[in-house]
C-alpha cells in the first residue's frame, strides 16, 4: 500500500531530528530510502519549498530491490499541505493510499476524500520496529552526495601518464614515514564528513 508522507510534519514529531537541522530532509530521505527497501513499501514524501531554493522540485530515486521513495518539494508559493491534497484528490486508488500526517486539517480532508490517516507518531513507531528488526545483511548503505564526494576525494583515480613518454618518478617515502602513515596524511587533507 502506498504511503504519502508529510516530511517536515513528519520531522518535527522526531526525537532524533529536528526541523533547525539544514540537513534534515536529506536525513530523513536516507531513512526512507533505506525502510523502503526493507518493506518493499513505495512512499512519496513532501516537502515545503525552503526560502531562496533553487533545486529542481520533483526528484525521484530507485532502491535495488524495486521500492520506491519519490520526493516531491512544493513549488515557491505552496506549501506541501496544497500538493498532499492535490495528490490526494486526483488519486484513482483512494483505498490503496495512506496519508502520513498529524496535521489535523491535512489529515480531516484526507479522510473526507475517502483514503486512510496514519499519523506521524504511529508511523515513527511503526519505522523504528521495521528497523530494529533483523537486519538485511544484503543492503547497501545509502550515503550523502556531501558524503560521496569526500570519498571520492580520498579515493581518486590516479592522474595519467604525461604526454612526453617519460614516466614520473614515484614519490620517495620521507625518511621513516610508512605507507599507512601517508595514507593518514591524505585522509586527514580531505574535508570531514560531519
């Protein structure tokens, strides 16, 4: 059954996040992505826009197991409470959806369109069951994009050969400094990753 979740409803009912945290949309998505894998449930979340917010508005992303997690942020001028009704009035399967909501006027038009209410404290409880259970030793951790470049940044690619057909000589080891402890050096040159 398809769920459509209220995000920033959603994160404010949270013990472990908080709406003043700039990257809490994208922990609760990681979240999502993962517990859409592990229940095989398909789930859009909505956002509302932030101010000055230049990125593209409607995004989507594949899990490898086929889950869905769509997210969805309200255009300049809504709020997602308009695009969660808007969905919720066009939508042909009113018993198949389940609104994600404790927001009283969200969740009272959702009921009068005919399709069911879950608030967001029985939807913490019911995800943090799904995630306390056994774990699918199988699944991929899902990392940040801030996290993925500073990865990328210890793990470069070596740089090609020069042109000129002669071979650069490797680094020398300074005197009494292993391997491993130039490895630390690189990695402590990369940026943090919290």
């Amino acid at each position: 059954m398809p769920l459509l979740i209220d995000g920033h409803n959603l994160i404010g009912q949270m013990h472990d996040l908080s709406l003043s945290d700039p990257d809490d949309e994208e922990k609760l998505i990681s979240r999502l992505r993962y517990l859409a894998e592990r229940s095989e449930k398909r789930m859009t979340i909505v956002f509302d826009p932030a101010p000055n917010d230049t990125r593209i508005h409607i995004g989507s992303g594949q899990s490898q197991h086929g889950a869905k997690l769509t997210v969805i942020y309200a255009h300049s001028g809504r709020k997602a409470d308009d695009v969660i009704r808007s969905i919720v009035g066009e939508v042909k399967d009113r018993q198949g959806l389940i609104v994600v909501t404790s927001d009283a006027a969200v969740a009272d038009f959702t009921r009068r369109c005919g399709v069911r209410t879950q608030s967001s404290q029985d939807f913490i409880r019911w995800m943090n069951a799904q995630t306390s259970a056994k774990p699918n030793i199988d699944a991929k951790p899902i990392g940040s994009a801030k996290e993925v470049i500073n990865w990328s940044d210890v793990f470069k690619e070596p740089s090609p050969p020069p042109k000129s057909g002669k071979i650069p000589a490797p680094p020398q080891e300074k005197k009494g400094q292993r391997r491993s402890e130039q490895l630390k050096t690189q990695v402590k040159k990369t940026r943090g990753l919290f």
